[in-house]
C-alpha cells in the first residue's frame, strides 16, 4: 500500500495539538496558582479583621499594672489602627491577585480555544488520511478484480487461438 502523501503535515498537526495541550496545563497551573493566592489572601483579610474585633472588645480592659491609662488606651488604639492599615494592604494585594487571575483565566479560555482549534484540524487531517486510505484499498481493489478478469478472458481466448 502507499504511504499517505501528508504523513508530515500530520506529524506536524500531532505536534501542534501537543504543544497546545501542554500550553493549555501550563495556563492552568498559573490560573490554580493565582486562585490559591488569592485565598490566601483572603484568609489573611479574615485572620486580620479577627485578631482587629479581638483587639477592639479588650480596648477597654484595664491596663497592665504600672501602665496609664491613656498610654494603655493609646497603644491599643495604634495597635487597632495598624491592623486596619495592614487589612487595606491585603486587600490591595488581593485586588491585584484578583486581577492576575482574571487575566490567568483568560489567557487558559484562549489556550484551550487554540487547543480546540489545533485539534479539529488534526482530526480532520486524520477523517481525510482514512478516506484516502479506504480509496487506496478501493483501488487496489479493482485493480485485483480487473487482472483476475483478464485472467479468466486470457484462459478462454488462449484455447481458441492455437
């Protein structure tokens, strides 16, 4: 039988679709990895906002023995106000995980759109290399049927010739 004519055009779009399938698990590790930060992030908004109404119900616990007052109240209210500013941080940084991931997501729909696509033209590279295939078949096919039928016509034509 003949070889296929496209054998390497059809390499070629095997390698394609492989390279874009490893594409498209590149883009979802960095889409898993930007979505763990970004719960990351989150827990450590929660634990601060906690550990802040922590801080908040004891502003007004009596202050350790020897300290003031107003420099216990102070203290506890600077402390309170740094855990505020370090949530606005978090939440600064989870604003920018978020957009990564956005962004992440949208690059993997764009990778698995390029997979989808090389894969299609694979496959239809392969429906056309089975139907050449089945022609070739076909053709030898009638190629064996017509030397048998000159076989039968040249048995019944060499007796009546001599």
């Amino acid at each position: 039988m003949k070889r296929y004519p496209l054998q390497t055009l059809l390499k070629l779009r095997a390698h394609r679709t492989e390279a874009a399938r490893q594409a498209v698990l590149a883009q979802q590790r960095a889409a898993a990895a930007c979505r763990e930060e970004c719960q990351r992030i989150g827990g450590e908004i929660e634990a601060l906002g906690r550990e802040r109404a922590d801080h908040r119900a004891r502003l007004l616990d009596p202050p350790p023995a020897g300290v003031p007052w107003p420099v216990a109240l102070e203290h506890r209210e600077s402390h309170i106000g740094l855990l505020a500013e370090r949530i606005v941080a978090a939440q600064q940084r989870l604003q920018a995980a978020q957009a990564r991931l956005r962004e992440a997501e949208q690059a993997l729909e764009t990778a698995k759109q390029a997979y989808f696509r090389a894969k299609a033209r694979e496959d239809a590279l392969e429906k056309r290399k089975r139907i050449w295939r089945d022609e070739q078949f076909a053709l030898e096919a009638h190629q064996e049927e017509d030397a048998a039928a000159d076989l039968l016509l040249a048995r019944y034509i060499a007796p009546g010739s001599h």
